[in-house]
C-alpha cells in the first residue's frame, strides 16, 4: 500500500500534506512528486527525532521510518537504524 517515490502509506502521506503544501506550494501535494515527498519525509524524520542532531534522535527517527515506532526492536528496525547511523557518520566523515 506505500506509494509514491519516498514509499508513503497513504494515511502517513495525509499527516503531512498540508505541512508539504505550504513549503512547496503546490496545491494539492503529491506523494509521486520527489520535491513533494522528501520534503515529507524531511518533515517526518525532523518530527521523529532527526531534528534533535543526537545520534540517539537518529535512531529514533530511523526505527520510526521503518516501523513507525520510535522503540520498535525488531531485527529489522534494529539493523535498519544502525545501518543508517552508519551512513550518516560516514558521510559526516567525508564532508
């Protein structure tokens, strides 16, 4: 059921077109439009965590990404955010 380029399920999609259409100002946003989608998904992992500039709010917003829960402990969750940390550091490194 995800859709568009940063794969939204539509009901995560609705919580942030609004906050997408006034950034952009496209009327109505859409998921399919990659300046409209990871300007949401910018929004979600700001609001889930990433905006905190911790490693531990990157985790967060991670698990949060994957799952949907900030405290998800799957095997999937726990590697999805550790591979992310990982390449968050690694790209911190670089620049």
């Amino acid at each position: 059921g995800a859709m568009g380029v940063a794969q939204f399920l539509p009901s995560t999609w609705l919580r942030f077109e609004d906050q997408v259409a006034r950034i952009t100002n496209h009327y109505p946003p859409s998921p399919w439009n990659a300046g409209d989608a990871f300007t949401a998904a910018a929004i979600f992992l700001a609001q889930a965590g990433a905006s905190s500039q911790t490693s531990s709010g990157a985790l967060a917003a991670a698990r949060t990404y994957i799952s949907g829960s900030s405290t998800c402990s799957k095997s999937i969750c726990q590697y999805y955010s550790s591979r992310i940390l990982a390449l968050s550091n690694e790209i911190e490194r670089i620049l």
